[in-house]
C-alpha cells in the first residue's frame, strides 16, 4: 500500500474507475504528482483492487422460496485481481476486469498448462 499511502498524505483520494485511475482534488495535482502516477499506475491498480477485493461482499437479497426452485442456478463470485500460482509459488497476478475463477483459470493456463490460481 506504499504508493497509495503516498498520495493519500499528500491529500489526494484516488479511486479506480474501470481500469483508469481517478485522482481527486485536481487542482492538488503537481507535475511531480502526475509522474509518479504514470510510473506507478500498476501498482496503485494492484493496491486499490486488493481493496476493492478485501472488503466484504454483501449478501444477496433472500428470495422466496417459489423463486429459489425457479432459479437453483448459483452464480460464481468475480473478483479483479487473482494470483497465478506455478508448482505452490505465485508466479504473477491477474490484474483487469472482474471474472469468475473458471475464467481466470482458463486465462492463466492458456500462457502456462500446469497453473493454478489463488
């Protein structure tokens, strides 16, 4: 969490807007600021959806029991970021879009067969 720590005691909210990041006051941001942002814009991506994955998702609202034998179906969580892991180590992280864990076990395996993810 260095590189949002950093901006945050600089006074700045950055918050992650599809795959962009939102950097708020605008009119704090130097040139200074602005360059460590284009260098560092992975890591803050990775930083703010770490986050966005740690915080807790909430419950789906209860249905009926008429509508839960209607639809048995259960839908897979999505999250941004997944860890590929190669023989037990991590190897790198998935970074993107939300998908489910199939699809991003479909990802990983379609660089390296034996990967697994976290």
């Amino acid at each position: 969490m260095a590189a949002l720590d950093y901006l945050r005691r600089a006074g700045l909210a950055i918050e992650l807007e599809g795959e962009r990041l939102r950097v708020t006051p605008a009119d704090r941001l130097t040139d200074a600021y602005r360059q460590y942002l284009r260098d560092h814009k992975a890591e803050l991506l990775a930083e703010l959806i770490a986050v966005n994955d740690s915080q807790p998702v909430p419950e789906p609202p209860q249905a009926t029991p008429a509508a839960e034998s209607a639809t048995e179906a259960v839908v897979e969580p999505k999250r941004n970021a997944w860890t590929i892991t190669r023989g037990g180590k991590p190897i790198c992280t998935i970074c993107g879009t939300p998908m489910t864990y199939d699809e991003a076990l479909a990802e990983a395996r379609w660089r390296w067969p034996d990967a697994d993810i976290e």
